[in-house]
C-alpha cells in the first residue's frame, strides 16, 4: 500500500470517527399531518434522552422569530407538532407536549419540550373485537404466537380500527399486501412494517388483554423476550422505499416495529477496570423476592357449572326423598362455585434450594385470575420475571469508546459486553441514548444496562402504580 493510500484511508476514518463521535443534530420540523415546516439551523440547548422500552424526552430553544412564531403560534393551537432529529445513521421522532415563550441572556426564544413517538402506544387501548363497536366487545383478546406476530397483530388490529374510514367489518385478508395497496390510507400515519412476521425462532408467547393500554402488554412482552419496540419515519422523497416489495410508499409515515435482540451475540464490549473509559460503573445483585408463584382466584366456568349443576341434582333428589319437588340450591348456588381448580401454584426448586429456608417464599399474581387459562400462565410468567434474582447494573460511556459509535455500530437494545476489574465479562443491553449540543459539550453518553436499583423509590412506585391501574382496569371491567 503507498504511503498516499494509506494517509487517504487514515484521513477519511479521522473523519468518519469526528463525524460519529462528536456530530451536531439535524432538526427539522413538522406539521401535524406529517409534511416538513423547516429546518431549524439557529436552535440552542439540544437535549434527548432515548429510552428502550419508555417514551424518553427532549428539550430545545428556537429562536422568537416570525418563522417559528408562526409555525408554533399561526397554527392551531392543539395541533400536533412532530420533531425529526437527525444524526448519523440515527434518526428519532418526537411529539411536542409542551411549548411557550422565554427570555435567556436577553434574547427571546420558544422553549419546546417533546417526547418520543413511542409515546402513541401509550394512548392505544386493546379493544377485544377491534372490527366490532364499543356495544359488542368480547371478555377479552387473546394473542398466542411468537412474540413478534403477537405484538404485530394485536397492534394492527388496534390501529385500522382508530385509522380506517368508517367503523365497519372488513370482509378482506388484512395480511394480503394487495390490500394494503389498493388502501393504503388505512395504514397512514402509523403502520407496521410488514416485514418478519413469522420469525424463525420457535420462542411462543400468551397475551391476554381488555381495554389495556398497548403499551403495558408490550412492555410485559418485550421485557421478558429481548425484543426492542421501534418508530422509524420513512421521509417521502428522502429516504428508500423500505420495503418495495411489499408496498410502496407515497407520503412521510411513521413505521412501528419490534426488534428481536440475541443476547447471545453481542455487538462491542467496554472495559470497565483501572483505565476504563466508562465515567460511571454500578453492578449490584438482586436477591430474588419469591421463588413460589401462585395465582387465580376462580374456577374454569366448565368446572363451577358442573359444580352447581350436580348441587341442584343432589337437593332434587333429597327434595324429592322428602316430598318436596323441584328442590335447588336457590342462594346458596355462589358458595358453591370458585372452591376447585381455583388457583395454581408453581415453585422454581433450584432457585429455592439456592436461596435456602430463609428465602422469600411465594408471591401472588396481582387480580382475580382463572385457573387453567392461558392469560394465567402469562400472568404467572410475567410476575415470576419480576421477582427474580438478577444482577442489575449501569455502564455510562461516552460514544465512539473501544471504537464503537451509535449509527454505525450500536442500535438501542444491542447487547454489550463489559468487563469487570476481576476480569468477569457481563453481558447487558443499551437501555439508554442521551445526546447534548450545547456550549459546553456535543455528543452522546450511552447508557448499558438499566441500573433499577439505583432508580428513585419514586420512579419505581410510579411503575408499580402505572401496572396496579391496569390491574385495576381490568377488575372494574369484569376481566
């Protein structure tokens, strides 16, 4: 290789590596039906923090100007306003939820807070029958499948119901891609790629719903099952089509989908010893708070039928032994029901001997739940996930450290390795991207692992309420 190859090749890395380590945002905004207003090139004090599996939030200043006066204040007030960041090879979306004048070092700016579009699934409710009216819902939808066509399923079917013209029954094959052409307003502004549908892995998962929040059945999924939940926004004109043969489309749409991570394949590793470049590391283990599951709480309807059926034939015959025909249990037929098969119990033996006597015994699914249903088993798996034992922690790099940089070598939810003083190699996942343009700094600080333990007892308490409303809902509804 000659000496001017290779200084050609060592400056276009050099600048490769400033262009991922330190690059400054692109942002351009949007009006609510998804068309570009403008970029805005004379913004100040950029944050975001992009989160996995929760809807993060950015903060920025615009300048006061007739432009972005009349983009914040000439349209309607409640309108949506979307922001589209872009850095390279990373791309996020965000909804404003809150803007207003200010004056800093006296100049006057429109302070403009936002959150991630992750934020939509948080206001999707599961309607049991999505192609039915509010007046003729079933108990409950059920999902049974791999994770991902569980999720997408569920999703798509939420979505036509609050996106399609009309409330009517479809009589087509929502999965028939010929569909989607011939109505592609039915999938607009939000669709799912329809890509990886029928993944090769054999994992199976069970949901359950009624009226709960997308958001809580997928968190619920994708926690247990590696799976990342992503809203990319296809640019019309822009960007490659991103999937041609499938559909094509004609106008900026945002994409939904669910991203399977192996934990078993992870995409860098950092190093986090006596020269580690990590500016803040905490590993803590988690003693796990039960290692027996029980739930339920009713019997199968099958079971207190014959329950009640075999009472009423007994107090017949003792009614007819005693001359008294037509014999029933009358009010006592509800003392008889919910007494067997009503709940399940299930204990990790292993786990339990590991612990010894001293451990925390059981734990109980939140809710009044039937035996040998399906939406139990999921029900129990989910608070068995909650109350393991893990080992939580919390790496805090700077981006481009051991050469790997967000956009070109790491995607939220990557797994990571990391290597402790002892030598010890953990694996964990990005759980967490922030970026800052400001004065003071460029860049990116990433965050591996979730570090639960070291979140505010408030933060936690809100989680547990967040899921204790649902539960709630659920209750209230009969479910």
């Amino acid at each position: 290789m000659s000496r001017k190859l290779y200084a050609q090749m060592s400056q276009a890395e050099e600048g490769e590596r400033h262009a991922y380590a330190h690059p400054r945002a692109r942002i351009r905004f949007l009006t609510k039906h998804i068309d570009m207003w403008g970029p805005c090139g004379d913004h100040q004090g950029l944050t975001f923090k992009h989160k996995k599996l929760a809807p993060g939030s950015l903060s920025i200043l615009v300048p006061e100007n007739e432009h972005w006066v009349e983009y914040f204040y000439g349209q309607p007030r409640y309108a949506t306003r979307p922001i589209v960041v872009d850095l390279p090879g990373y791309r996020t979306v965000w909804l404003t939820v809150k803007f207003g004048r200010v004056r800093r070092r006296g100049k006057r700016w429109i302070q403009v807070e936002a959150v991630h579009a992750l934020k939509l699934l948080d206001h999707i409710r599961m309607w049991p029958a999505w192609e039915a009216p509010a007046w003729l819902q079933p108990e409950s939808t059920t999902g049974i499948g791999h994770p991902i066509t569980v999720l997408k399923g569920e999703l798509g079917g939420q979505l036509f119901r609050l996106q399609a013209p009309g409330r009517w029954i479809p009589r087509f094959n929502l999965f028939n891609m010929a569909t989607w052409q011939r109505n592609r307003e039915w999938f607009w502004p939000l669709m799912i790629n329809p890509r990886n549908r029928n993944p090769k892995s054999s994992k199976w998962v069970i949901t359950d719903a009624r009226m709960d929040k997308f958001s809580d059945v997928m968190v619920e999924v994708c926690k247990t099952e590696n799976i990342v939940p992503t809203i990319d926004l296809y640019i019309h004109g822009e960007d490659e089509q991103p999937f041609p043969e499938l559909i094509e489309l004609d106008r900026n749409t945002l994409i939904i989908d669910f991203i399977e991570k192996d934990p078993d394949k992870p995409v860098a590793r950092y190093a986090a010893g006596k020269w580690s470049p990590a500016s803040e590391v905490e590993q803590l283990v988690h003693i796990p708070m039960a290692t027996r599951i029980t739930g339920g709480g009713k019997s199968p309807n099958w079971l207190n039928d014959l329950v009640v059926n075999t009472g009423n034939f007994i107090a017949g015959a003792i009614g007819v032994a005693f001359g008294v025909a037509g014999l029933s249990l009358g009010v006592l037929t509800d003392q008889l029901k919910n007494k067997f098969l009503a709940f399940e119990t299930w204990e990790d033996r292993k786990l339990a001997e590991e612990a010894g006597p001293l451990r925390f015994h059981e734990a109980f699914v939140s809710g009044a739940s039937t035996a040998l249903s399906l939406d139990l088993a999921a029900a129990m798996k989910s608070t068995a996930f909650d109350h393991r034992g893990y080992t939580s922690q919390k790496i805090v790099v700077a981006n481009g450290t051991d050469g790997n940089y967000v956009g070109r070598d790491l995607e939220m939810g990557d797994q990571v390795e990391y290597e402790l003083p002892d030598g010890t190699i953990e694996v964990d996942s990005l759980e967490e991207i922030n970026y800052e343009e400001s004065p003071k700094r460029i860049g990116f600080e990433l965050q591996i692992g979730s570090g639960d333990a070291e979140r505010e007892p408030g933060s936690l308490a809100l989680a547990k309420l967040r899921k204790f409303t649902s539960t709630l809902t659920r209750a209230v509804l009969g479910g």
